[in-house]
C-alpha cells in the first residue's frame, strides 16, 4: 500500500508542521494541554443542533424580554421594578435552557463514544481517565457556560435600565456558572456508567430539574436563616420564589454564604468527577478507593463544617448545642465506619493486590495488620475533635460518650467491614447492608435508651442521645450501670464482627487463590 | 512477546474462556481464528486490558495486563472490531487528536503523522470528512491512528470484516509491510484464505479452549500428519487404489466422491510419508499399470482446511497443552 504512487491530489504529508496558521496554533497550544477538552468543543462547536438551540434560545429569550417588557412597564410605569422582574425572568429562562442543554451534553459526553465505538481507543490511550474526565468537563461546561453567555446580550440592556447593581448580575452570572458545573459533572458522572445516550439523557435531565428545584429549596431554607441581618437581596435564579439570596455584610454570615456552598460545590464536583474516572478506568484497577476516600472526607469534612455552621449562625439557641453535637457526632461516625469498610473490601484480595502490591496510602489502608486498630485510632483521633468543636461547654459524662461512640463505630463498623469482606464482588450491596445497619441502629439506639429509661429503676445524671442520626430532644437519664453494660455489649459486638470480617477475608482469598471449574 | 496461560474469563454465571493458552513470538503474525461465540473477542479485550480475566495470566511484551494495565497500553496498538470515528474531524485531526493522545512529543508529531499517513496510503485523504470515507479508507484510517505511538505489538480485531476485495488486498499488503517491520502482529478474522497469506502463527479456539496454536505448517503436520496428493485418473478408478496401497510410503488411499463404476474415472486422495520424489513413484506406478492418470495435485494445506479439521470434529480436539508446538 505505501508503495503506491499518490494520487494527483494528495497533499505532501511532510508539509503538515509548515501550514500552521496563528489560529492553529493556538489550537494546537489548546490540545497540547488537553487533548480531549480541544476535541470535544470542537465536535460541539461544529454540530449544527447545539450552535440552532444556542441561537433559538437566546432569540426567544429576547423576543420574550421584549413582549413582556413592554407589558410590565405599561403596568407599572417604572423602569426599575421593570427591569427586575425582566431580569428574574430572563435569568430563569438562560437557566433553564442551560440546565437542559448541560445535561443533555455531559450525558452524551461518553455514552455516545461508548455508543459509537470511539471509547476503547481513548481509553486505551495515554491519557488516563483523569484527562480524559477533566477534559470532556471543562468542553461541555464552556459549551454550557455559552448558553448564559448568550442571554448576557439580553440582560444587559435590562440591567442598563436601573434598579440592578452590576455586582448582582455578577453574582447571578456566577451562580449560573456554578449550577452549570453541577450540572454538567453530574451528566458525566451518570454517562461514564451508561451504556445508551438515550436512557440517560432523559435520566439527566430528571435529575437536572430536581437538582434546580433542590437548590432552590436549600437557599430557601438558608436565605430564612439569613433574612434578619440582610441588607439587600436577590431573588434566587433557580425559580424558587421563595429563595432570596442574602448578601449580609457580616462576616460570620460568609461560613454560611460561601465556606458552606464552596464546600457543597467542591464536594458535588469531586464526587461526580471520582464516579466518571471509575467509570473509564481498567477493569483490574480499584475503582472504588477514590470514591471510599470522598466518602469518608466529605462526610466528617462537612458533618464538622454544618455543625459549626450551625453553631457560629446561632439559627436556634436552644437547640444549638444538641444539633451541633449530634451532627457532628453522627457524620464523624459515618465517615469512621467508612474507614471499616476500607479495610473490610481491600483484605478480601482482588488479583490485581496479589500482583501489584499497594503502595502508599492505599498500603495504609490495606495493611493486614491490625486495621480494627488502626481504624479506630483513626476514628477517635478524627472523632474527638470534631465533638470537641462543636460540643462546647462540655460537662463531666463527655468520657463516657467518647467510649460509648467509640464502641458504637467499632460495631457498626465491624459489621459493615464483614459484609465488604464477605461480598468483594457486590460492593454496593456491602455498602447499602452497611448504611442500613447504621440507619437502623441510629434509630435504634435512641429507642433503646428511652425504654431503658421508662424501665429505669434509678434516674442518673448521665444522659444517653443517639450517635446516629435521629435526635430526639429530651434527655434520657440512664444508670450508669446500664450505659456500661450498654458499651461493652457494643464492644463485644466489634470485636466478633471485626474477628469475623478476617474470616471471610482469609476464605475469599482462598478461593480467589484456586482456579475456577470450567 | 505475547503469552497467555491458562486464561479464564466469566460474565457471571457464563464462562467463555475455559483456559486460554498460547504463546505468539515476538515478529511473527498470529492468525486468530474460531466460530462465532468462540471467546475471540473476549480475549483479545483482556489482552487489550478493557477486561480483567477471572483466573490466569497474559503478559504483552513482558507486562502483566492485570498488575501494570498502563505499561501494556504503552507497548500496544489496538484496532477493535467495527471501530467507530469521529465524524465531524477531517481525517488529519482525527490523526493529530490521536498523535497527542498518545503522548507522542509535539517535536515528533508531524513526522510520526506523516509516517502512518505514507504507510497507510492516506495522503490524499488528509482534508477529507472522516464521515464521507469508504469502509476501506477508514480502516486504513485506524489502522494508522493504531501506529502513531508506533507500538510494538499490534492487536487487530477483524480488520478485514464488511471489507471490498481491493480494500482486503490494500490491507493484506499493509499488514504485510507491518510483519516486515518487525511488529508482532496478533489479528482475528473470519476471512480464513486472507489470513493463510500473511499469517505465519495460527491459533483456533474453540467454545473458549485453544484447540491448537503454533505454526501454520506445524499445526497442520500435528493434525494431519504426512502429506497428500489428489490424484484423478480417467478409468480404472478400483484398481488404481489398489495398486497405490503396495507403492512404499503411502500411508492411506482414499476415493473421493461416489464412483459408481468401478472401472470408470475417479479421484483418489493419496497420503504418503516423503518428498516429491514418493509424488512421481505414484505416478510412476500408475502409468506401469496402464491406469490413465489426468490430475496430480498436491492438498492444499490452508488455514481453510486446519480451521475445518479441527472445529468439525474430525480431528478429536487435543487440549492446548497437547497441541502447543
């Protein structure tokens, strides 16, 4: 083949370095960085359906600006409240064509190349699933991030009207750009694990619309916590009436404002973008561990975070102090029995540990020495503090809680590490097991101290609450007694769960060790 | 440069590699063949790392595709089946896409796009849509984005299939000048007289287990020891099967067909133990007795016939390890 003479029209291929041209150099500079994120804007940019609804959106968002402009202000006569009600539509409007657009994109980001047959060769290059991820994110969020740039033409004139300060259209501008982000990392996050475009473009966009009508319901709910020290307000973009979003100038209202949802938008993202990269990683590989690490970060991270949130903003007072704790206490005990499930998954050896021995973290975590130890030294070292934090003014019985939580996680815990020791194949399963006994026991563990204490024969000084997630506000006072027996049953309990979990580590590497009968 | 031992692989409950063994030489071309459903395509994905194995090893170059999947894909070109493109590139994007993919230095990218595009004869196709390209071209097409990285074994999963006969001449040649260059070549295929051109290893698989796997003439010697000559002779065709069972060397006499007469024509399928000399005493034997010989031909011994043998059942199917040569 390569020795037949080229046709007439064949182009020298030793010329392809010397016809660089200035714009293709700089798209050459844009792929040298990220290959994938250059391909996809430029698939996108040349499709003739986005670049038509791109068009058609903002051209109905102008006629409509304009109709109903000129209704608003012979109604009312003022140019102002005109153009804030223009504005809240507008904005509405650009979010929504961009929600559905965003989600309709990231959703078809690897499907349609798993679909199309052009995956394996991607995944199959030098790139990895990091680059390939953050490549098609930052593609599909600028082509979304177009769609508000192309209501900018439209605003604009509307915020040239008065009665909007140009810092709120910028905030505004900023909060679409974020909900855009969310939504596109959730679209990859659902198209890395799916095999037809169809079926999750419709899943997106469901989830894109609840996820709209979620976030309006959490500004609402802050924007009340928010609403006594305001000082102006915008009316939220995601078509909640109801969510103003206040801009106090108060610093302690910024853990609120921005630590909160900084950390809510890193933590949505991060998880979205683990969830992809598992889905395009080699089939040996962990694909689990990025997300077990999310999982125990995020939650004790933002148990920590909410709890002092709760704690600095004062929402409540009187219910301060028990929230603050219990949110706490309760995310910290999830993110600790995480840890078990840590160490249950990885003993139970996959053939890639038993050829490729960890290393580093992933090392620590799979040590098979002790990990009910160090799980728990873990634990109480992340655990204690933050109770610590958010429980201030602790009294005398905060010894006793520390143990009795301690006990707590080691059962839970235990019992979940058994069931991913038990199931390596069904992690999910491991996992949903996990959750449920912790849900059942949190709830469980409360209604067993208040029938303890209905039955109590001496009411104490020490007062039991739940290390789960259901608070119930009364204090229940149980016999010291009775809270050790209490303790060292749970105790009791990790130790056989975590003796078991090795069990049936060392049986699944047994069989895993024998070839199958075939 | 690619072993696989004892290869098991199962979707769930459905096993569909029962213990894969074979080894392919570094340099050599390796035929790949089996009936659909064989397990094929599943072990070439684990051999391309997009699937793990349930039990067992397979090495590319030295690198184990469970423990070091990265390695493998460095040393690696994969070409799958009915591999899609990106339309709405021209094919020298879709080339440079890849080239920077690959991680191939951007000093080097023009003269590496340039050697595949001159290797795979896509020199007048640069500015063409990839959409508006022939089966043919585009095959070509990713067979050149398979060698950017310029990769020391090619894995190709049916290169040839819903191909023109131009367009499986161009790629024969292709793969040819690929074998040239010292490239350890391991593709499947259905187009069995394709591959007997260009292959010079064979493996068949059979319902997941590797019926035979080595060399083309060595498999063949295993499954059908010694060699064969058809021979047609005008009349006679009883006596000239007796007389050919006393000539020395000849293992076997066969009539082919259904003589219905005895003394009319016929064809006789002769195995022998010998060189050409044993081919010209048969027919020296049959003119001394008068028997009109029209034909002599050697049987051909392609891929063709090894794949029948061994997949119909005539041969009983030896295990991997029996037919390893």
């Amino acid at each position: 083949m390569s020795s037949r003479t080229s046709e007439g029209t064949s182009e020298p291929v030793r010329d392809l370095a010397s016809e660089e041209t200035g714009s293709h150099r700089l798209l050459l500079r844009l792929r040298e960085t990220n290959p994938v994120f250059w391909k996809d804007l430029t698939i996108t940019l040349r499709t003739p359906m986005y670049l038509g609804t791109v068009a058609l959106a903002t051209a109905t968002l102008a006629l409509f600006a304009a109709g109903i402009g000129v209704e608003l202000f012979r109604e009312r006569q003022d140019f102002g409240a005109t153009a804030r009600n223009l504005f809240e539509i507008v904005l509405g409007g650009a979010a929504l064509v961009m929600a559905l657009v965003g989600s309709n994109l990231s959703a078809g980001a690897i499907a349609q190349e798993r679909e199309a047959r052009t995956l394996d060769p991607l995944t199959l290059s030098a790139l990895g699933p990091r680059r390939i991820v953050i490549g098609k994110f930052g593609a599909t969020f600028v082509a979304t991030a177009l769609v508000t740039l192309a209501a900018l033409p439209v605003l604009l004139p509307i915020v040239s009207l008065g009665g909007i300060p140009l810092s709120v259209l910028a905030v505004a501008t900023a909060g679409q750009l974020a909900f855009g982000a969310v939504v596109v990392a959730a679209g990859l996050a659902l198209s890395a694990h799916a095999e037809s475009t169809r079926r999750i473009s419709l899943l997106a966009v469901v989830l894109t619309l609840s996820g709209t009508l979620f976030t309006g319901a959490f500004l609402a709910a802050f924007s009340d916590a928010f609403r006594a020290g305001s000082t102006f307000h915008i009316k939220g973009p995601y078509f909640f009436s109801e969510a103003y979003f206040i801009v106090p100038l108060s610093a302690k209202y910024v853990l609120g404002l921005v630590a909160l949802p900084a950390y809510l938008l890193g933590s949505v993202l991060s998880l979205c973008y683990l969830t992809a990269r598992a889905g395009l990683m080699a089939p040996s590989e962990d694909r689990t561990f990025g997300i077990k690490c999310w999982a125990a970060t995020s939650t004790s991270l933002g148990g920590g975070l909410v709890a002092l949130s709760m704690r600095a903003l004062h929402v409540s007072e009187s219910d301060t102090r028990d929230a603050a704790a219990a949110w706490a206490v309760a995310t910290a005990l999830l993110a600790l029995s995480l840890v078990f499930v840590f160490v249950g998954e990885p003993i139970a050896p996959s053939r890639r540990a038993e050829l490729h021995p960890p290393r580093g973290l992933e090392r620590l975590f799979q040590a098979r020495l002790a990990p009910s130890i160090l799980s728990v030294l873990v634990g109480t070292s992340v655990a204690l503090p933050i109770g610590v934090a958010a429980i201030t003014g602790l009294d005398s019985d905060f010894v006793g809680r520390a143990i009795w939580g301690a006990a707590y996680v080691g059962a839970i815990g235990g019992v979940m590490g058994l069931v991913a020791a038990t199931a390596p194949s069904r992690p999910i399963l491991a996992r949903g097991v996990g959750v449920l006994a912790l849900c059942v026991s949190g709830i469980g563990a409360p209604l067993f101290a208040s029938g303890l204490n209905r039955y109590a024969w001496q009411p104490a000084t020490i007062n039991a609450w739940s290390p789960g997630w259901v608070i119930i506000h009364e204090h229940f006072n149980v016999q010291p007694e009775l809270m050790a027996f209490g303790t060292s049953s749970l105790a009791l309990i990790a130790v056989l769960a975590v003796t078991l979990m090795f069990n049936a580590a060392s049986r699944q590497r047994k069989r895993l060790a024998q070839r199958p009968a075939v | 440069m690619i072993e696989c031992d004892d290869l098991v692989h199962a979707f769930g409950e459905r096993t569909v590699l029962r213990g894969v063994t074979f080894h392919v030489p570094r340099g050599s071309v390796y035929g790949f063949i089996g009936p659909n459903g064989a397990g094929k395509t599943t072990t070439i994905r684990v051999l391309s790392t997009l699937l793990a194995p349930t039990f067992g090893t397979a090495r590319l170059a030295g690198h184990d595709v469970v423990a070091d999947p990265e390695a493998v894909r460095r040393v690696m070109g994969y070409m799958p089946d009915n591999a899609g493109v990106y339309e709405r590139f021209t094919a020298r994007e879709y080339l440079e896409f890849f080239a920077s993919a690959q991680g191939v230095p951007s000093a080097q990218r023009a003269s590496r796009v340039a050697w595949v595009v001159e290797l795979t004869d896509l020199g007048s196709l640069l500015r063409t849509d990839v959409r508006v390209l022939s089966k043919g071209q585009r095959q070509r097409l990713l067979l050149a984005r398979t060698l950017l990285h310029d990769p020391e074994v090619l894995i190709l999963d049916e290169p040839a299939s819903d191909l023109d006969p131009r367009a499986r001449i161009e790629l024969r040649t292709l793969l040819a000048t690929l074998a040239r260059l010292g490239k350890t070549v391991l593709l499947s295929s259905h187009i069995l007289t394709e591959l007997a051109d260009i292959c010079d290893w064979v493996g068949i698989l059979e319902d997941g287990k590797m019926a035979a796997s080595g060399p083309i003439s060595e498999v063949q010697e295993r499954l059908r020891p010694g060699r064969r000559v058809r021979v047609q002779v005008l009349e006679r065709v009883r006596d000239a099967e007796a007389l050919l069972q006393h000539v020395p060397g000849v293992v076997s006499v066969r009539r082919g067909g259904e003589a219905d007469d005895p003394r009319g024509p016929g064809e006789l399928e002769v195995a022998f133990v010998g060189d050409e000399w044993r081919v010209a005493e048969i027919v020296t034997a049959l003119t001394r007795g008068a028997i009109p010989v029209v034909a002599v031909e050697p049987e051909r011994t392609d891929l063709e016939r090894i794949f029948m043998d061994v997949t119909s059942g005539r041969n009983a199917a030896p295990t991997a390890k029996e037919t390893q040569v």
